[in-house]
C-alpha cells in the first residue's frame, strides 16, 4: 500500500503527543520497515533523531519537547498516534455517503472523529480589521469609480457606504472584539445537502501551518479541497448549575457577590459562543490534506 503523504493546516502536537505517549506504553524501542529504521518509544534519541540535539539520551520522543525538533517528527507522531487509536478502534470516521446517524445521543465527550468535508475558517481578528477599512474602502472605490466616469457605480457604493454608516459597524466591531476577537472558528460541513450537521470547533494559532489570511487568499471562504480533519468532540450536560452557584449563609461576603457577577457575565459569554446540536463542538488536533 502507497504512504499518504499529509499536507497539515493545523496540528495540535502536544495533545497528540500526550495521547501517543499514553497509547503507546510498551512498545518496542525501534521498529523496522523496509524504508529504514525510525525512533519508536525509548532509546538512544539524539543518535536516531539528530534534529532534536538536545535531547538526553534514553529520552522518548512521545514526552520529549524542544525548540530544535523540526515539524517532520510532529507528522511522524502524528502518524503513529492515529495507527494507536485506530488499534484500539477509537477513532470514528465520517465521510459523505457514510450512514452515520446525526443524532445527539450518537456523540459523546471526548469521542475522536476523523471528518472529511467543507471547511470554513474564520479569523474575528481579521474581520474586525477589515469591518474597520471598509467605509473607507468602500468610499474609495466610490472615488475612483466617479473619477473613470462610472458614475452609477459610484453612486452606488455612496449608497453603500450610507448603510454601513447606518448598520452601526463600530457597534458590531465592539461585540466582535469583547467575545470574538481571540478566537479563530473553524467549522466542519461533512454532508453537502444538509448544512445543519456542523462541526464547530476553535483553532489555537500556536498550531497553524498556515496563516489564517493565506488560507482565505488561497480558497475562499468555504474550503472545499478533500481536507480531513481529527477531531475530539467535547459536549456538556443541559443540567442547570444555578442551585450550585447560590449564595451561601453569609451573602454579604464580597467573594460571594463578586462571584454572582462572574456567573451573569458566564451566562452572557455561553449565549454568544455555546453550541448546541445539531451543531457538535469539537477540539481539532489536526487538519489536514492527504497527497
């Protein structure tokens, strides 16, 4: 069989690495292939893995972190992450034409997926930024459209321009910033005709192969390129927390008091960035195209 060759967008390799190190307890210090002979668990790591220079010898690659490793060992890790879970039949895979059942009973916390399907990224950074130039942008084009003697264009980007002003963009920019600004969306269509089954996660810049901007210049807005993603799906409980988080006998302490503020603001925060199925939350390990 033909190895894949994996083009990764996104790899969270310290969740990987902390999943292979507790799968993978036991294996052998090396194993062979007819390519040549790579680091399996312990050994001598600096005489097999020359890039990671300063690792102890008898280190393992499955705990060990240093600025010097290069990202070819994360896609080897990852690798050999995926061939565990798969040994131990953990990891679900979705495709379009599968006949997985889309109901809220078939996901539970913590179940890997392997999801092929339409991506979309969304960077609240860079939105907020390009909400901030576009009156003037948009006056601009009026400008130049006035200017070459297009002069219906131009009227109606002064029109448009008029109804951005009226939209309240520096309110919306407000809200982005308090509840949005630091995060990066990225949402998972596995079924073209049923756009209402969604995977909804959140992607930690720390990881990106690929600046979310050059993502967007390279495909668009909806990504549509066989990417494969592995996801955990993390889901929460409907039970009301409130009879926990009541004030006790002393309701003039100040800690108490502030701790009911902190739970108002919990639940405005919950309203704006929870999700709730057919919507399935989920923390992305990796993403991905296969060559």
């Amino acid at each position: 069989m033909k190895n894949k060759i994996r083009d990764f967008v996104y790899l969270d390799i310290e969740r990987t690495r902390s999943i292979l190190a507790q799968l993978s307890e036991g294996l052998p210090n090396e194993r062979n292939s007819q390519t040549g002979r790579e680091v399996g668990g312990s050994g001598d790591l600096e005489a097999n893995v020359p890039f990671l220079v300063h690792a102890t010898a008898g280190a393992d690659y499955r705990y060990v972190r240093s600025v010097s490793e290069t990202k070819s060992l994360h896609d080897h890790i990852f690798e050999r992450c995926l061939t565990e879970l798969d040994k131990v039949d953990l990891v679900t895979r979705l495709t379009e034409g599968d006949s997985f059942d889309w109901d809220e009973s078939s996901f539970y916390d913590g179940m890997f997926i392997l999801v092929t399907g339409i991506f979309k990224i969304v960077d609240y950074k860079y939105v907020v930024r390009q909400m901030a130039n576009l009156p003037s942008i948009v006056r601009l084009i009026a400008k130049i459209s006035l200017k070459a003697g297009q002069e219906s264009t131009s009227k109606e980007y002064k029109k448009k321009e008029t109804e951005f002003k009226n939209l309240g963009l520096k309110e919306i920019q407000q809200v982005i910033e308090e509840f949005y600004s630091d995060l990066t969306r990225v949402r998972i269509f596995p079924y073209r005709d049923d756009p209402q089954c969604v995977f909804l996660g959140d992607l930690d810049k720390e990881y990106y192969r690929y600046p979310s901007t050059t993502l967007s210049a390279m495909y668009g807005s909806f990504i549509d390129a066989g990417w494969k993603a592995l996801i955990q799906v993390h889901k929460s409980n409907d039970v009301a927390f409130t009879r926990f988080t009541s004030i006790g006998g002393d309701a003039s302490r100040l800690e108490d008091q502030v701790e009911k503020i902190a739970d108002s603001l919990t639940d405005i925060t919950n309203i704006t960035q929870s999700v709730t199925f057919p919507s399935v939350a989920f923390t992305p390990l990796a993403i991905f195209r296969e060559l």
